[in-house]
C-alpha cells in the first residue's frame, strides 16, 4: 500500500506562495465573464434573452459606423482619465475625484472660451492647458491635505466632486448665465474658435482622441523608463522603504496628483469644447466618466497603455447601453447594473489569484 | 406545386412589406425616464394612447437621452426607418435644429422650444391657466397664509407658473405669500424633500411645485398639510387625503392632432415653419385636476364652497364656484378671461401688463419678472 487509494485523493484550495503573472489575467478574464453571466440573468428576467441582447450590442457598437462613432466618443474621456489614474492607483494615491476635476476643466475651458480674447489660433491650445492646469490644481489640494495633514485623499477627492458640480450650477444660473438661452441655466454658446473639430456626422473630436492616445503612451514612459517613475513604484509598493531610499512621499503624491487631475481636466475640456459647446448642467457634462474610468484604471493593473483596451471595453458597454435603449426599448438602468457587477466581480475575485487549486494526497 | 407556394409566400410577403410600409413611423426622444412621474412618463402616456388610437401609426422610443447628445440617436432612428421625430426637451432644441438641417426629408417637432425650420415644428401645452387656478384653492385653504412652492430651475417656464399659481392665490388671499425654494434640478427627490422640508418649517401648509416627483405631496402629506400636486400626471393616489387639485397634462391630444395631420399629407417636411402648438385649456391639453375628470378632491369641495371671495365683478362668490367659472371660461375655444390680463404690477411694483392687454405666447415664454405676494431668491428678476 505505496500509494493511497484514489478517494484519499482530493483538490485542495490553498494559498500559493508564488502566484504566477498569468494567473492575474485568467481570474480578472473569468471575473469579467461572470460578470456577464450574471447580467444575463437580469436581461432574461427583464424579457430579454441575454443572446439576443450581447448579439445586439456588438453588431450596434463594432458592427455599425455610428455604434462606433458613439464608442470612440466615450472611449475619449475613459482613456484621458483612466490613465491618469492608473499613475495615482500604482502610488497608491486612491482620487476618486476625476469627476469634479473633469468638471474644473470643463469650467477653465469655458472660461476662457467665452472670457479671454485671444488669436483665434491660441483659443483651443490655451483651453487644454488651462484645463489640465484646474484640474491638476484641484486634486492638488487633497495632495496637499494628504502630504501635509493626513487627511484621507478618499474622503476629499469624493467630496470635492459635489464641489465641484455645485460651482458648475452656481456660475450656469449665476454669472456665466448666457444671454441667448432664455434664462436656461447654460452659458451662451462657445464661440467657433473654441469648437472642437469632429470626425464629419459624429461627436467624436478627434483632437482630444489623440491627446488621450498621446497621453497613455506618454505616462506609461514616465512610469517605466523615468527616474520619477521609479520613484512613483518604489513609493506606491513600499513607502518604507521609499523614505528609506531617500525618495521624498511628497514630491510623489504631488506629481500623481497633478497628473491625474490634470488629465481628468483634459477630458472636462475635450466634453465642453467638443461636445456641448457651452457649460450647463453638471449631470450632462460627464456621465460619470470620472467614475467609470476608476473601473478602467483598475482593469488595467496601474500600466497607462492597457487603458487602451479595457477603456474600449467600458466605452463599448457605455455605447451599448445605448444601443439596447434603443433597439431592445430597455430601460437604462440596465448597463449601470453591468458595470456594477463587472467592478464587484473585479473586486471579489481579487483574492483569488493568490490562491491556487491543486490535486492533493491525504497524508496516511 | 413547390412553385405555388413559392409564388403564395412571395404574395404574402409583399403584402406583409406593403402593410408594413404604410405604417407611419414615429419616435419620440425622452429626456428622463418614464418612470420619473412626471415629465417622461406624462410624455410616454401620450405616445401610448396616441399609438392606441391611430391605428396606422407605429412608434418607438429612447429614454434618459442626456442633452447636447441627441444626435446619435436621432442617427439611429433615421436609419431605423423613423419619419416622425419628436424630441422632448427644451435642452435638444440646437441639436433637434441641426438633425432637421441634416435630414429633411424627416419631420421633426421640438417640445418646448421656439427655433423652427420647414420640417421642424414646436409645441406645448402649458400650465399657467391650470396654476392660476390651484393658486385660487390654495389661497382659500391657507391657515398661515403660507404658501409653499417647490420649484425646478428658475427659467421663464416655472417663472410663469409660480407668477400665475401667485396671482391665484392673491385673488382669494390677498394677506398670503407663496414661498419659493429652487432646487435645480427636474428629478431629484432628495433635494426635493429637503426644500418641503424648509418650506414647512418656515410655516408653510399648502404646497405646489414644479419637479417631477410626488415628493413634495409625500412630505406634505407626511405633516398632513395640503398639495394643490397632482404635477403631469395623476398623483392623487400618492396621499388620497390632501392633493386637492393639480396640473395634469395630455400630451396624446398634440400627438394624435399632429399626427393625423402627418398622415393626410397637411403637415410636410416643406410648410412647418409656422407651425407652433401652444396648446391650453381650450385644447384639452391639460387639465385641472386630482385626478383625471376630478378637477377637486370632493374632500376640499365644503372648504372651498365655504370660503367667500369677491370675484372680478365685485359679487361675493365662493372659491369653489369662481374656480369653477373661470375654468369653464378658459376652456372656451375663445378663452373669456386670462390671469395675465392687465393691469398687473411686479412684485416690486413696477407696471408688466398695462391695463386692457393679455399677454402674447412671446411674452409669456420668455417672462423673468416676479408677481405680487412671491418671497424668496429669484435669479434675473428685471429691475
């Protein structure tokens, strides 16, 4: 009796010790797929068979060149802030913010698309900078509160936000209240040097596409090939040892944050300028991108370039949310129900993948 | 006999296709979603009994459209074969301008706006009628001469309303303020509530407004105040004990009127530049109502046939049967009497409407100024 008999044999799951680089990629893909599962079963009990509706979304979105138009239109502000974020994660620097600093940017561009003469020329450039400028500056302040005070970035980036959005309400009724909308509550319309250009009969301005390309690439070089790159990781993956090496927590809150919120601000520009042409209610600006792409940024394991796929992934959803609107006359509550699920599944399956499922012989 | 049915199923099919195309097909853009109680639902009704009673007619509709981003989804509908287009928002009137520019051989009609176009037409029906006379009962029902006012956003639609509910309310109370509290924003209960809530403590008992939720009945009710609430829609149901009138609305009446006209080829894509509905009691566009075909809660009937009034000619009327009156007389095809008749002062006493003359549609969309007895912040009031 060397070997046991089979029913002493039995699967074990147990903590693995040394969790392989794939592992990562299987669960989060399974995570996703479960995700999916699970709404599914909310279509069906909608009406919906959950085929029907996935064979729909895909045809109206991939399929189809306004579907795609309307994906690449939300992939812009997911991208922008998404890998903004992915930096502020990897330091552990948890802005969840990105709505209200998307906001500041939409009002710095607002501001001075309506306010400051400028050559016609400079009109769209100086909105870019000056909305990454608000938005970085406003994260700032809850690095500076963080760096200085200790105060939970969390709990400030959240709650500026509200700040935010209430300012946008103050200034649309109040001062910026245009003289040409009856009194609306918007601002007059952005005059045309302060339009963004779009692909012809879409909503999709590109100039901010590119930006947003522009800006993964850039921030996955400063993570990875720059000596502040290195000191943001060392700092997000271990800050004793960071302040042993001399690198200063600061300066590394600072940068993410700026970067972070500046991006954001990119994306509140790219909205104001390329879609609404003027500033109105904080609601319509953003559709919750900012939170949206914490899912993006999380998807994307804190690396700038994979926001790429996994901000297509939610743009995808987004849109489709639109095509089930419509084609299928679903309510649209249904595709916040699927990013829900998509982020708990993300979230709960985390664990997982420091555990392992191995075939194991009792000890006789 | 494999040919027979071939040729039997094309013959089928082709009817099928024939019976298909001769459907009108009509598509309605909706800024909330229908079950908001108020707006997009009172939308949604119409689109319903419009589709009930036509039976050519063939609609479809998209919900929680945000603004400034209609146009894909207008895109959509084109390509879906829609060749009616309503849009039902003040917000997508730019957007519904240029979708009418970029495709017209479809028709379109913007609810609540006032650009128009050769196949672009506007329409509403609106409440200033129906708040003039809740502010007649809630003047009347007042113990605190306290009325509480809930409002949206403070734009020329609300502001017209809250100055007609006023100037009701002055008619039968003239010691009676309506305090206003903004909440900035069409569907939000939360913030809703919390202005009731302030309303109340600042001794407000009858309560109107203008969002689209039952909240402020619900808290009214809750302290067993009284709403002249049903807003939209019917909202009787909401506290059966204190919606003592309300605000209903039929859109259907502008749909199926607009849409019948469509369909015998008297509206086209070429001549709707002038075509406008402002459509009122007179259309039975909307109603004054609890309920639907109970103008007052029988409840409050007593209360407010017991509560004497001078009406216009100086003859001691009750409440009741002024409300009565006077709604029969704006429900004329020739309205006999309108609330915005001059001479009418501001609340800052400055003359609005000189004496002898009504205020036109133009006037009335685009009103800033406050009436008499109204307290509370009023963004852009003219000095």
């Amino acid at each position: 009796m060397n070997k046991p008999p089979p029913s002493l044999r039995r699967w074990v799951f147990e903590p693995d010790p040394n969790p392989p680089a794939s592992r990562l990629w299987l669960v989060s893909l399974l995570a996703i797929l479960a995700a999916f599962l699970a709404s599914g079963l909310i279509f069906w009990a909608y009406g919906v068979s959950p085929l029907t509706a996935y064979i729909t979304v895909i045809q109206g979105t991939l399929f189809d060149s306004t579907g795609l138009a309307e994906v690449l239109r939300r992939f812009i502000p997911l991208v922008l802030i998404g890998s903004g974020l992915t930096l502020a994660f990897r330091a552990q620097f948890f802005n969840i913010g990105a709505e209200g600093q998307l906001l500041m940017g939409a009002v710095a561009a607002a501001g001075i698309a309506l306010f400051v003469p400028l050559p016609a020329a400079l009109v769209l450039p100086t909105m870019f900078v000056v909305g990454f400028l608000a938005g970085g500056a406003y994260a700032l302040v809850a690095a500076v509160l963080k760096a200085r005070l200790g105060v939970n970035e969390i709990l400030t980036t959240l709650m500026f936000n509200y700040v935010a959005s209430y300012l946008v309400i103050y200034l649309i009724n109040g001062p910026w209240q245009g003289k040409t909308v009856r009194g609306f509550a918007y601002t007059d319309p952005f005059p045309p040097a302060a339009v963004l250009p779009t692909l012809p009969g879409t909503l999709v301005h590109w100039p901010t596409l590119i930006l947003g390309l522009i800006m993964t690439v850039f921030l996955q070089l400063l993570l990875s090939r720059s000596v502040l790159g290195y000191e943001l990781r060392v700092a997000g993956a271990n800050p004793t040892a960071a302040r042993y090496a001399g690198i200063s927590a600061t300066k590394v809150v600072w940068l993410v944050a700026l970067c972070s919120g500046g991006a954001a601000g990119l994306a509140g520009v790219g909205e104001a300028a390329g879609i609404h042409q003027k500033l109105l209610d904080p609601s319509q600006i953003s559709l919750g991108y900012g939170f949206t792409a914490v899912i993006v940024a999380y998807l994307a394991r804190g690396n700038p370039i994979l926001t790429i796929p996994t901000a297509l992934l939610m743009a995808i959803l987004f849109a489709g949310g639109d095509v089930m609107k419509v084609s299928l006359q679903m309510p649209f509550r249904v595709i916040d129900a699927l990013s829900g699920l998509l982020l708990l599944f993300l979230i709960g399956s985390e664990r997982l993948v420091e555990y392992r499922l191995r075939r194991k012989e009792n000890p006789q | 006999m494999k040919l027979r049915w071939i040729a039997l199923a094309a013959v089928f099919l082709g009817a099928m296709g024939l019976a298909q195309s001769a459907k009108l097909k009509a598509c309605f853009v909706y800024v909330g979603p229908p079950g908001d109680y108020g707006w997009t639902f009172a939308h949604d009704q119409g689109r319903k009994l419009a589709e009930k009673a036509l039976p050519w007619l063939e609609t479809k509709y998209v919900e929680s459209v945000p603004e400034g981003q209609a146009m894909p989804f207008i895109d959509k509908f084109v390509k879906d074969g829609c060749q009616v287009i309503f849009t039902t928002s003040f917000g997508y009137m730019d957007e519904t301008v240029a979708a009418a520019k970029k495709y017209p051989n479809v028709i379109f009609a913007h609810n609540a706006g006032y650009k128009r176009a050769p196949n672009l037409a506007t329409y509403m029906a609106d409440f200033y009628q129906v708040y003039y006379l809740s502010g007649l009962m809630a003047g009347a029902l007042t113990k605190t001469d306290k009325v509480g006012y809930v409002g949206a956003y403070p734009v020329p639609e609300v502001k017209r309303h809250i100055d007609a509910f006023a100037l009701g309310v002055q008619a039968t109370n003239p010691k009676a303020t309506v305090n206003v509290k903004w909440i900035n924003a069409w569907f939000d209960p939360a913030k809703a509530a919390e202005a009731a809530n302030a309303l109340i403590a600042e001794g407000s008992d009858v309560f109107s407004y203008t969002e689209d939720s039952p909240t402020t009945i619900q808290v009214a009710a809750k302290k067993n105040l009284l709403a002249i609430g049903s807003h939209y829609s019917p909202m009787l149901k909401y506290a059966p004990n204190n919606v003592v009138s309300g605000q209903i609305v039929h859109w259907d009446k502008i749909y199926i009127d607009f849409l019948t006209k469509v369909h015998n080829g008297t509206y086209t894509n070429k001549n709707l530049q002038n075509v406008d509905y402002w459509w009122l009691l007179s259309h039975n566009a909307v109603e004054l109502g609890a309920d639907i075909n109970m103008p007052i809660n029988p409840k409050f009937i007593p209360a407010l046939k017991a509560k004497m009034v001078k009406d216009s000619a100086g003859k001691m009327v009750s409440v009741y049967d002024l409300v009565m009156t006077q709604l029969k007389e704006m429900s004329q095809p020739k309205p006999s009497f309108d609330p915005f008749t001059g001479p009418l002062k501001d609340r800052n006493g400055v003359l609005r409407v000189p004496a002898g003359k009504t205020m036109t549609e133009e006037e009335l969309t685009s009103m800033e100024w406050a009436a008499p007895g109204v307290v509370g912040a009023w963004p852009n009031e003219p000095k």
